[in-house]
C-alpha cells in the first residue's frame, strides 16, 4: 500500500462549512471568527 501524498489526501476530504462543524459540537455562531466559509 502506497502513502498517499498530501494533495491526494486534502482532495479527497470532505470540506464542511466551519458553521455545520461548530453546530455539531454546541459552540455557537457568534464564538466562530471564521477565515473563508471552511475554516
């Protein structure tokens, strides 16, 4: 088994906006000082 390079393994994440993350967890939208809609 090959290791993956680190661009094979950022295209292949599954990006989620900062926002649905932060929801899950229970911290709330005002907390976030977002940099872009996914981080």
């Amino acid at each position: 088994m090959a290791v993956k390079s680190d661009i094979e393994i950022a295209q292949a994440a599954d990006v989620r906006p900062i926002q649905e993350i932060a929801e899950k967890l229970g911290i709330p939208a005002d907390a976030l000082i977002p940099y872009g809609h996914d981080k």
